[in-house]
C-alpha cells in the first residue's frame, strides 16, 4: 500500500511521482481504501505544482484504460472553428483530435 501523505509531500515539494505510484493511488481511491481529503491534498499539490508530461500521461493512463470510453459534455457559446484533442499524442491517429464549427 502506498503512502499517500508522503506522495502529497512530494508533489506538494516539486517531485515528480511515478507510473505505478499515479495508478496505485487513483486505484485505492477509487476502490475507496484513500479518502476524499487526500486526494483533495494531492488535487492541490498538483495545482500549484503541475504535472509532468510522464505524469500526466500515466494519470490519464490510470484513469482511462485502453478499451474505454469516456462521454464529454461541451457547451460552447463562442461562434467559430473549433478543435479538441486528447494530450497523448499516439491517440490523435485513433480519433481523438477532431474540429467542428459552431454558428450563431
């Protein structure tokens, strides 16, 4: 089991988390072994430290395995041409980068 408080102080100190730390957490959390309180403390850290784009990538790996989907809403108000992409450039070829217009 991972030791969550010391993942927060190390984000929370500009350290960079691992692969395997990123899935092991959201993993607990989702499975409910980590409370809301922690990960809203790793939320935090991650705010105003950012993330790498290793850690970014495996986050979103952790979160979104290869098989799944995931429904987004978007409620665009702003006339004109639009683009939305995922971060992970290898999933731009499999359709997850794509444009649309919208009128008044």
């Amino acid at each position: 089991m991972i030791r969550v408080p010391e993942l927060i102080e190390r984000k929370r100190d500009g350290g960079e988390l691992s692969a395997d730390e990123l899935a092991e957490l959201m993993l607990g959390y989702a499975q409910g072994d980590i409370p809301d309180y922690q990960l809203a403390a790793f939320a935090m850290a991650v705010f105003f430290r950012g993330l790498t784009s290793a850690e970014t990538y495996a986050l979103t790996d952790a979160l979104i395995r290869t098989g799944e989907t995931v429904d987004i809403l978007l409620d665009v108000t702003n006339p004109g041409l639009w683009m939305a992409h995922c971060h992970i450039a290898e999933h731009h070829e499999s359709g997850m980068m794509f444009s649309f217009k919208v009128t008044p």
